[in-house]
C-alpha cells in the first residue's frame, strides 16, 4: 500500500504533518466478470445476500459491503435498512478513507485503511509504550480477547520509506457484519513519530497478494474466500463523486453494485504478481501525447493513495500544460543551458536518443530508454514500492528528461527556438519534492489528462483531479498528479484514489485481472 507524504515518495502514503491532505487513504474494493453480468439476474435477500442464475445453475452468492461517508451534513439519505451489513468509512477531504474493522472477542474497534498495494493487517498495539504516535490512536489490548492466540514472532512491515515493527498475534477479525476466524495479524509495537502523529486512521488492512505480505501470512482477503464468507473471487470500488452525499463510497466483497457504473468494465490483466499491477499505454495532455507509455508502462491499482503518481517526465508535462506551480530546478536548466545545443544537434542526427547523453559525458550507463531488457527491481514494502537508490547523478536525470522532451518536439517539427523555449518551461514545472503542487482553482480552462487503458480512452476532467482544500473560509487548489521514480528505466505510474474516484474499480482475483467503468 502506499500511504502518505514526509518525503519526495512518501506524499503517496504517509500523512503529512504539515498538510493533513499530503497522503490519502482509500478503501480498497473488488469485482469479477462472472457477478457483473450475473448480478443483472440476481434477487437480493434481506440477509444482503444474492440468489444469481448463471448458465441454468442457481447459487447463494454473500457479499459483504463497506460503505464511506462524507462531514457533510443535510443529506436524508435513510440507511438504517442496511445498518446490519454497512460499516461507515470515513472520507477525510478526498485524501483518506478509512473503516472500522473489529478485532478480538468481544470486539475492539479500529480505523484502517483497506488498501489494495499492502497485504498485512496491523494495528498499535497496547505493548507500544515508546512511541508518541501509539497513545493518539486506538491500542489492540490481547487480555481483553477471549478469542487470542499468542504467535509473538517478531515483524517488520516496510510502510513509506520506514517501517512499523511489532509481534506477530491471532485473533477474530470482525469486517462489516462477517466475522473471518484466527486471522493473524501484527500487533505494533513501534511507529514513527512524524509518519502516524497526524494519521486519523489506526492501522492498515492489506488487500494485495500473500507474495507481498510480511512472512508471508494469509490475508485477511484470502481467509474471506477461504472461509467461505464470499463465495465469488473479487470485490469492487466505487467512491461517491458528490461531496453533498452522506455516502461517500462502496466497498462490495464478492460483488458489483451496477447502480454504481455507466455501461460495460475494460478488462485488464494482472501483469506482476504480488501486486494488483497492469499495463497503460500512451498518456495524453489534451489532444498531445506525451508519448512516453505508447510502448506500454506498469501502473499500479491502490487504494491507499490519494494522488495519481507517474515519472517525473510525464508529470513536468502536465504541471506545464494545467498551470501547476512547483519546484524550480536550477539543476534542470544548468543540464538545458550547458548541453542544449549539443542535445539538439545528436538528435538531428539521428543518434539514437538512448545513447545522447552517455556520448556526451553526463550519464555513465548506456541505452537508459530500453526498458524490454531491463529486470524489474522494485522492493515491496507491504504496500508501498520503495524508492531504490539512484546509481547516477541527478545530472544524468536532468539530461535524459531533456533528451525526451526535445524529441517530442522533433517529432511535431518544432523549431529549435520554440523546442528550447519549451524546455526551458518545463524546467521550471518540475514537481515539488513534497510532493506538492499548486493551480488555480479556475479550473474550466484546464484540458483532459487521458490514460490508455486496454486501448480505450479514460480521461480525467479538471473537476476530477483538481483537489480543493478548504481551510479557514480559504480554498487552495492542489493538482491531482505526484512524481514518482523508481526505478529510472522502468517508467511505473500509481492510479490512486483521483483515477478511481471517476472509475468503479472491479479487482478480479479469481480471472487475475482489473476493470474500469465510469462511475455513475
């Protein structure tokens, strides 16, 4: 999962401490081909549950619903009929979702973050005594449990750039009205001051693979189906668009609300086990594309991140095109200023762009743009990809930017000067190292950010990934985009809660595959 903001990669998973809106939550959901085209024959229970005819074959089919509500009083929204299988999620400015789950017998209650790149359950725990963050948030107390196993192996699950550390334990895990037997689960004993000081969430429910799980345990995910408390391999998101709405979103386990989508889900698969991973093709700024993805980039399905995160590239791209203010680079334009001219004249050429600046002295590697060959080095860290350390200079960065913006304007015969002035424009766009970057709340003059998905079109409006935070009486408008670099040959963008709040989301684990309808 990735979760919030103290540093360049943490805005995408660590709260931050300075803004409460820096790192977002989402809550995880899921779905399968089988019930989205089922469920249209479906007779819904009182029980929540479903009586579906598929092929002349009848079965019951539970489905376990999580629902998320806005601060926003005035709605009459009547929704005590369905008290008995809700539980409320709490919706923090757009940027974190979060839901009461149960632990123990009788139940104690936490907030978490049901977060679709981790797959641990954690919560503080009432053995962590050292650290400040733990006394500000609920504490997982194993005397007051009827229904405790005591494991006591030591973890250490990675989150941000950091981890949480604690003892591995057993107990009933209450979610929604379902009760899933023995889940392990880790009792923390130390967090990082900055990272959870601000956190309105407890903990963090992992909804990945068990690849990626610390030690390996069951997720919680994988004991539903185990124990039979879904009997359909997937679980879908929808997150409610009108900040007016009591009902600020969905959660379906083991099904598809369609009231919640317009038309058919693309179908994607899974790319990369151990993470809910597919591939985007070509990103488009209004009508121009960025061409970066045209071959096909990584991108990751996550819940637990507020932001749509992609290569600083492609992001300096955007900031430039919606008016985004951010960090202003000198290293960026002494890279232009002293290699500009011999960067253009390599590219006229016809020098392979992947080799421009290793011929000139900046890069020691060589071929940085070939990706097909490249082994994929990403460090998981229970949710979160882990930034990996940078074998090169950040000059090396700078040129290879450089070398891919001039060739975009080579390739729309650009003249030298306007490819230059561009460029120069560009370097002043480079996203914050917060994380951070500001617009004008004027937002109908912005233009569509579209991401190629199954070779179908899905574009973000400004209205979509525009963020507004009000604070005393003020709005400030924040854009939507974040810069993310894992690896500098593997271009991997993260479609967090700004992709999935315009699209119900359908994790399909049974088939291994991700789908996308607009949401309704």
């Amino acid at each position: 999962m990735f979760i919030t903001p103290l540093s360049f990669f943490l805005h995408i998973k660590i709260l931050s401490t300075l803004y409460v809106f820096s790192e977002l939550i989402c809550i995880a959901c899921l779905a399968h081909r089988l019930i989205l085209q089922s469920l249209r024959t479906c007779g819904q229970h009182e029980d929540q549950s479903f009586t579906c005819s598929i092929t002349g074959m009848e079965f019951i089919m539970k489905a376990a619903r999580i629902y998320a509500k806005h601060h926003h009083k005035g709605s009459n929204m009547n929704l005590g009929a369905l008290r008995d299988e809700i539980v409320y999620v709490k919706n923090y400015m757009d940027v974190q979702y979060f839901a009461e789950i149960g632990i123990g017998s009788p139940p104690q209650h936490f907030a978490v973050v049901f977060d679709t790149a981790s797959s641990n359950l954690w919560v503080p725990s009432s053995k962590c005594i050292f650290s400040i963050a733990c006394y500000l948030h609920s504490k997982y107390r194993s005397r007051l449990s009827t229904t405790y196993t005591k494991i006591g192996t030591p973890s250490k699950i990675p989150f941000g750039t950091r981890s949480v550390r604690g003892l591995f334990s057993q107990d009933n895990v209450k979610v929604g009205s379902f009760v899933i037997n023995q889940q392990v689960f880790t009792e923390v004993t130390r967090e990082e001051f900055f990272t959870f000081l601000s956190a309105r969430y407890d903990g963090v429910l992992g909804l990945g693979f068990q690849d990626v799980a610390a030690e390996r345990v069951t997720p919680v995910w994988y004991n539903m189906l185990l124990q039979r408390i879904v009997t359909q391999p997937i679980f879908s998101l929808w997150l409610n668009r009108d900040p007016k709405s009591r009902l600020g979103g969905e959660i379906l386990f083991g099904g598809v609300d369609s009231t919640h989508f317009r038309g058919q889900h693309t179908y994607v698969p899974v790319a990369q086990n151990g993470y809910w991973e597919i591939e985007i093709g070509d990103v488009v700024i209004g009508n121009n594309s960025t061409g970066l993805c045209k071959g096909g980039c990584p991108a990751i399905v996550d819940t637990g991140t507020s932001f749509l995160a992609g290569p600083t590239t492609i992001l300096t791209q955007i900031n430039h095109a919606i008016g985004a203010e951010g960090f202003v680079s000198m290293e960026c334009k002494t890279v232009f200023s002293n290699y500009g001219n011999m960067i253009w004249e390599n590219l006229v050429s016809g020098l392979q762009p992947e080799r421009i600046c290793h011929r000139i002295g900046i890069c020691t590697r060589n071929g940085t743009f070939d990706v097909s060959h490249v082994e994929e080095k990403m460090v998981a860290r229970s949710s979160k990809l882990q930034k990996l350390p940078n074998d090169e200079s950040g000059l090396c960065s700078f040129c290879e930017m450089t070398v891919f913006w001039m060739q975009v304007e080579l390739r729309k015969e650009t003249t030298k000067e306007k490819a230059f002035e561009y460029v120069n424009q560009l370097c002043e766009k480079l996203p914050d190292p917060q994380g951070k970057s500001y617009i004008n709340c004027d937002v109908f003059s912005l233009p569509h950010i579209t991401i190629t998905i199954g070779n179908k079109p899905f574009p973000l409006s400004p209205d979509q990934y525009v963020i507004r935070v009000e604070d005393n009486h003020d709005t400030r408008c924040l854009s939507g985009f974040t810069a993310l670099d894992v690896h500098p040959r593997r271009p991997l963008w993260v479609l967090g809660d700004v992709f999935l709040r315009a699209y119900h989301t359908v994790f399909d684990f049974g088939n291994l595959q991700v789908g996308f309808a607009e949401s309704a």
